[in-house]
C-alpha cells in the first residue's frame, strides 16, 4: 500500500503470498513426484511379480491383479494412436505446471497434484517402455470385474477427475475472481437500493 503519492509500494504484504504460491507449488511438485514414484514401484512389482494374462483374485472376480500392457487410453481406447495420447498427456502436464502457483484452493492444489502425478507415472511409461520412445505400452495390473485394467497413476487421475467434479458443482474456484476493472452502473429505472 502507497502511504502517500510517490512513495514505494509496500512489499511486506505482497511477499507472504509469493512465498506461500511456492510453497504451493513446491507442495504439489512433491506430492506428484511421490505419486509418479509409487505408481512406477508398484509398475515394478506387478512386472516381477505376474504373468501376463494370469489373474489373481483379491475381492473375488470384482478387484484381480492381471498384468497387461496398454497401449491406448483407458478402456485400451484408441490402441492406435498411442503418439496422441503421449502429446495430450504431456500438454496437460505443462497446463497444470503453469496453473498450479495460481491455485489458492486446498482441493484443488489436490486435485492438480493428482492430475500432475498419474499424468507422469503413465507418460514414463509411454516415453520408456516398449515398442519405443513416445508410443510405449502402459503397465496396466489392477482388473475391476470385467470393466477395465488399470494401475496406481489411473487412480490418481480418476480421483482429481472426481474432485473437480465435486468442487465445480459445489462452486468452490480454483482461484479467485479477478476483481471488476469497472463496477457496474446502477440501473436508475430499478431504483438504486444502496
């Protein structure tokens, strides 16, 4: 705040917001990596520890460990366009980047953190698994029921999806508006009620 005409601004106060956006932001960067690391261990595990195609039931036949390589998007949706997937996947990895010191929002910090995490974990595999850089197969080894295969890093990535479901019905914002550059003009044929 300028306490007169001429004077330098005040930085006291513009600093703890700096240093908490970093805060933040290195929260997420944290929280992501952690994620991606554990999504790749658990890759590991499944890679040393399944055949392929055999399933071992943990609830039944609703939750099994069957290994597979995944070469689309979930559902193994378009098998052929594994290159797309790893642009895609990439884009949205720099957009949360770049969003993440904006968020002020607790779930949705969480929600980027998510998104950021099982983003890297899958786009690891696509740039350093077979058949090749960029079009590499997804470990896939956790079955539910008949419905899709998926690992650690989809799990993280269904549940941001779900959070910002929730918080966009909700109404909570990642950041706040930007405040009004021209307030609006009273309307004199409704009366101004201020």
């Amino acid at each position: 705040m300028q306490a007169a005409r001429g004077t330098p601004l005040r930085t006291e106060a513009i600093e703890p917001i700096a240093q908490r956006r970093r805060n933040l932001w290195w929260l997420a960067l944290v929280g992501a990596v952690a994620i991606a690391g554990f999504d790749q261990a658990t890759k590991g595990w499944a890679l040393g520890a399944l055949d392929t195609g055999r399933s071992i039931p943990i609830l039944g036949h609703a939750l099994r460990l069957r290994l597979t390589a995944n070469p689309g998007a979930a559902f193994s949706v378009g098998a052929d366009a594994t290159g797309v997937f790893t642009v895609v996947t990439a884009a949205v990895i720099v957009g949360v980047v770049v969003l993440v010191p904006r968020v002020q929002s607790g779930w949705w910090l969480l929600a980027a953190t998510l998104v950021l995490g099982g983003g890297v974990g899958n786009l690891i595999d696509r740039l350093g698994r077979e058949p090749g850089f960029g079009v590499g197969m997804v470990v896939d080894f956790i079955a539910y029921g008949d419905w899709f295969i998926g690992n650690v890093a989809d799990i993280a990535i269904v549940v941001a999806v779900g959070l910002i479901v929730v918080l966009t019905l909700v109404g909570t914002r990642p950041w706040p508006n930007p405040p009004a550059s021209n307030p609006p003009a009273s309307n004199p044929a409704q009366g101004d009620l201020a």
